[in-house]
C-alpha cells in the first residue's frame, strides 16, 4: 500500500481533475511516461552512437593517403 501526498499544486490539480483521484490510472500513467523516456534514451544513445561511428569512418575516409589526388582538386 502506498500513500500519496501531493505538495505540488499543478499536480494535486491534474490527479483530481484529470485522473479523478485515480490512484492505478495515475500511476498508470508515471510508469507508462517513465518507459516512453528511458526508450527514447535509448533511442538517443543509439542515435549518438551512430553519428560517432559515421565520423569515425569519415575521417578514415578523408585521411586516406590513397586519395591525394581528390584532395588537390
């Protein structure tokens, strides 16, 4: 069992008027927000290790002594 006591106005106001003091719904809701945002996250780190790798293999790229040639022009 868990109390709730809610010292923030704005969210006393949103757990009474938009959940209907409906403790399971609003919780509900903090663990569905609370999944959503550690999978974005998830998503960011994935996004950031992608861009790492692609300017890993870039530099590789334009470092390349093979093609001198395409850096004098």
């Amino acid at each position: 069992m868990i109390t709730l006591n809610i010292e923030n106005k704005k969210i006393e106001h949103i757990f009474l008027n938009e959940f209907n003091s409906n403790k399971e719904k609003f919780f509900e809701f903090i663990q569905n927000s609370y999944e959503k945002m550690n999978s974005a996250k998830h998503l960011d780190d994935v996004d950031s290790d992608l861009t790492k790798a692609q300017e890993f293999s870039m530099s590789k790229t334009w470092d390349n002594d093979q093609d001198k040639a395409w850096d004098e022009l």
